[in-house]
C-alpha cells in the first residue's frame, strides 16, 4: 500500500462515518415533543382573554427560559374550555411546564392591563402529551 492508497483509503472511512452520523443526528435531535394537547378551562365566573401561552425550556440561556408559543387573544365565556394542539419545540424529552397569560374584562370596556398567569406542574414532555389546566390552578 502506497501513502496515497492510505490517505484515499482513510478520506472513504471518514467520509462513511460522517454520512452515518450525519444521517442519525437529525433524528436523534428531531422534536419528540410534538402534537402536546393543552386544556384550560375558565372558571373565573366571567369572561377571560388568553393572551400568551409559554413553555419552559431548560436548555434556553444559562439557567432555562420561557419561550412563546402564538396563540390568537381567545375569548372564553365561563366555564369554557379552550383546547389546542402545538408542538413544544427544542424540549425533546426534558422537563418543562406551561404558562398560559389571560386577562379579565375592564370595568367600562375592553380588557384590563394586568395579565393573570397559571403555571402548570413540571413534566417530562413527550409525543402526544396533555396537559389540563384551569384560572382556579
């Protein structure tokens, strides 16, 4: 074996090894946290407006991060529960929980500026996942 038989020799492993890893780290890093149900329920007696939905992200910065989810400004009449599937991603399989935001009806018209927050439990977030919450949590 000459020195140019061993150079092309070791360019074909190395070009093998990076096609195989290459290959299984887009699924390895793929969102495994995909199509997460959230359900909340307004009990507050009177109509609501959910205004933000966030998660927690334990890989965000130095100690973690909320990042946002868009969600329209839904209204909710009492007793009303609001659901909807959304993919939580960059969380693949780490603990994270939820923050919905809404706000309570002024006194004249419109919406009061105070946004009132409800903050799930932690959980391991996976494929499928529901998470219920409700104003009363």
């Amino acid at each position: 074996m000459n020195t140019r038989t061993v150079t092309k020799t070791a360019a074909t492993i190395a070009l093998a090894a990076t096609a195989a890893f290459g290959a299984a780290a887009p699924a390895m890093a793929g969102n495994t946290c995909k199509n997460v149900a959230i359900e909340f329920t307004n009990d507050t007696g009177g109509k609501i407006k959910i205004v933000d939905i966030d998660y927690w992200d334990p890989a965000k910065g130095r100690n973690g991060g909320w990042r946002s989810i868009y969600v329209r400004n839904e209204k909710l009449s009492p007793g009303v529960t609001w659901d909807e599937t959304r993919n939580l991603r960059r969380v693949n399989q780490r603990q994270t929980k939820l923050r919905i935001e809404y706000r309570l009806p002024g006194k004249h018209f419109g919406w009061r500026l105070k946004k009132h927050k409800v903050i799930s439990d932690s959980f391991v977030c996976s494929r499928r996942d529901s998470v219920e919450l409700s104003t009363s949590d």
